[in-house]
C-alpha cells in the first residue's frame, strides 16, 4: 500500500513537472491589450470604423468565430477602415494576426499596423463563406506602450466578409 502511494506520487510530480515546462511563464502571463479583439461583446466598440456605412456585428455560425463578428456587406462599393489605438502594451515583439472568411473579390482587404509612424500591411484574400484563414504580421517590435491596428477594406458592390480574433502573441 505505500509502495503504490509513492508510485502515484512520482507520477503525479513528473506530470506536474512536465506540464510546467510546456507553459513558458512569458506567454501564460501575457494578457492581450487589444480591446474587443474576438466582437463577443456583441458590438463594435473598441473599433474606430472610417469610411462608407458598410459594417455590423454577424452572429450566425459560420459568419463568426464564437457568438459574434465584425461583418461588412453592401450593395453599393464601398471602403472602410476599422481601427484602434492598443494602449498598455508591454514593450517586446509581436506577432499580430486577425481571422477572417468571405466572398472575396474585394480591391483590397488588409491588416496593418502603424508602430510610431511606421507602418506595416499583410494582404488579406478570402475564398469563401465559412472558409476561416488567419493573417499575421510577424516580429512587430513595439515600444513606448502604444500602437495602432487596424483593418482597411476597398470593396466593390455586393462583396461581404468578416473579421473576428485580432490577437497579438509575444515572440521574445
Ligand atoms: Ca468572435
């Protein structure tokens, strides 16, 4: 009976020990700063959005990650800029990416950030409804707290999709 409670206690501290080591302590401990950056609040807010009136929230499966989703549509062409200032951001480098599905043939779609006037773009193409794909910007080097992320549509009558999970990861 002992014999077998030791074994169990080795075990149980040999998965302690190696789920401790698969959690490096940076990343358990970083907190996004980006406010709304999944839309589960339900609304845009957190987003400065610029432009033609083309966007809403979209809660159907499919349309969202989740509960909900910044959607955009119109009949007519349209552009738009969805944006926001990310503040308390702990000096490091990022990866910075966005999830995005939609019926594609937009002008352009892109996500960008802006570090101290300095600004960097990744190319965005859907290729369907449901058909989720993420976008990063790697090795985003941001110092002094602040940055600007944002997504800029240049659409052409009837062309739709959703963004959904702005997120930025520590990489070093
Ligand atoms: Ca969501």
């Amino acid at each position: 009976m002992k014999i077998r409670s030791f074994t169990a206690g080795i075990c149980a501290g040999l998965l302690a020990a190696s789920f401790v080591s698969a959690m490096p302590a940076a990343e358990a401990a970083f907190e996004s700063p980006i406010l709304n950056g999944d839309f589960e609040s339900g609304k845009t807010v957190g987003w400065d959005i610029t432009g033609d009136r083309c966007v809403d929230i979209a809660t159907k499966n499919g349309d969202c990650q989740g509960t909900a989703a910044m959607h955009y549509w119109s009949d007519k062409a349209f552009k738009f800029t969805a944006q926001q200032e990310v503040t308390d951001v702990p000096d490091g480098v990022y990866n910075i990416s966005v999830m995005t599905q939609g019926g594609g043939g937009e002008n352009s779609v892109k996500l960008f950030v802006d570090v101290s006037g300095q600004r960097k773009e990744a190319a965005i193409a859907n290729t369907g409804w449901n058909k989720w794909q993420t976008w990063t910007i790697e090795n985003v080097e941001i110092k002094g707290g602040k940055f600007i992320l944002g997504v800029a549509v240049d659409a052409n009558a009837g062309n739709w999709g959703s963004f959904d999970n702005f997120e930025m990861v520590p990489v070093k």
